[in-house]
C-alpha cells in the first residue's frame, strides 16, 4: 500500500489529522511531518521530503498544503497522488503581509493565546454542535506549538511562492477539498486549482469551514478513501 503523508495546517499538529489517522492507519501506512522548524517554506519542503518515502500519497491542509506544493515542486516523481484541503496556492497579498505584523508583534509580547483567541481561531469553523471542542483542540495544539513556531510560520507563509505552475504541470491523480464556508481559503480558490490540476476531482463538504478534518471527519475521511483508493 502507498504510504500516507500528512502535512497539518498553521500552529496545528498531527491531532488535525485525528479522525483520519485513525480510519486509514489500519489500510495504509500513515506518517505526518512537523512543519515548525524553518521560517521558509523551501527548507521545510526539503527536510520533509529527506524523511518521507521514495513514494507517497501527499495530503496537507492550510499551510500544510502550501508545504505540499511546494514539495510537488521539488520533487514531483515522488508524490504518488496529491490531496489539496483548504488551502491556497497563490502568493501572499500585500494586505495579508500586513496583518502579520501586529499579530507577530503581540506573540513575541507573550499573547499567543489572545491573537489565537480572538483573530484567528473563531474565523476558521463553521457553526456546529462540536464547535466549542474543536476551537479547545485548536487552541492545546498552538499552545503545545508555542510562539516561536507562530511567529516561523508567519515568516514562511509571507515569503511563500506562487505554485500554480506547479499545480498545472502535474498529471498525478489529485483531491482538492474545501469546507463550503471556509472564510480564509473559499471555495473559489479551491475552484481554480481544481482547473488548474488536469486530473483532479473537486469535493466540497457542507456545514464545514476551514477544518473539515475535524468539523465533518466522516465526510472528509470519506473524500479521502476515493482519492487513495481510485487508480
């Protein structure tokens, strides 16, 4: 069986991947990889594929999939299948750029817990009984993480390239999949990457925002079987 790489999204680790491990892991080999280590999406790229497979099923999620397209860069002869998951493959705006800044200052001023309280964290989900969990399980994954990876990964995802060269000259099965109400990375950016994949297939997962790995793990781990078990 392929083995399964999985790539967590800003200030999350693997539990982002929970529900999916735990469907997959008795099918499939399943690994994931830390991305806080480097402030350069290059360099994060390029320690995971020293670790990874020869071959492998890639997946990421947020940031976790800009890290993916950047290892599709490096590396395309390795990744088997790609899965794409609320993500974005266009550079970073100047106005995103900017609203960095005050965020990066306040954690190196010891308010992690604040700019993921209240800047970032209620923008991600959709409204939904298990809310109120998952933002808990949000806010333990950053807190483990800590300031000095929020404030590496706000450097890397500033400086990150633009892959949509990259997503176009790939012929390998893809997934691209994004919650219906995903306020940070819509579901027209996921439309153009799905154009831009010449083999790839487009799921959207209702009443879910940017985390449907956790808001509908069923659906999502569902989305992910066709894509693993589709030749």
């Amino acid at each position: 069986m392929i083995p399964v790489v999985f790539l967590p999204g800003m200030m999350c680790d693997v539990r982002l991947f929970g529900p999916q491990i735990k469907a997959l892991s008795g099918i499939y080999p399943v690994m994931s990889f830390p991305l806080g280590h480097h402030d350069n999406i290059q360099t994060i790229a390029t320690d995971i594929l020293k670790n990874a497979p020869p071959s492998f099923a890639l997946a990421g999620l947020s940031m976790g999939g800009i890290v993916a397209m950047e290892i599709l860069r490096q590396a395309p002869d390795r990744v088997d299948r790609l899965a794409l998951l609320d993500t974005n493959p266009l550079a970073e705006t100047p106005e995103v750029k900017a609203r960095r800044a005050p965020q990066m200052a306040a954690v190196r001023e010891g308010r992690l817990r604040h700019v993921m309280r209240d800047e970032m964290k209620p923008n991600y989900l959709a409204d939904g009984p298990c809310t109120g969990a998952i933002l808990d399980l949000c806010m333990a994954m950053a807190t483990d993480l800590g300031p000095d990876v929020f404030l590496r990964q706000s450097r890397a995802l500033m400086d990150r390239a633009d892959q949509c060269a990259t997503l176009s000259a790939y012929s390998g099965k893809a997934l691209i999949l994004c919650g219906r109400d995903d306020g940070l990375c819509p579901v027209e950016r996921h439309q153009l990457m799905h154009n831009l994949l010449p083999n790839s297939t487009f799921e959207i997962i209702e009443q879910a925002g940017h985390l449907p790995t956790l808001e509908k793990p069923d659906e999502t781990t569902a989305a992910l079987l066709r894509w693993l078990e589709d030749t």
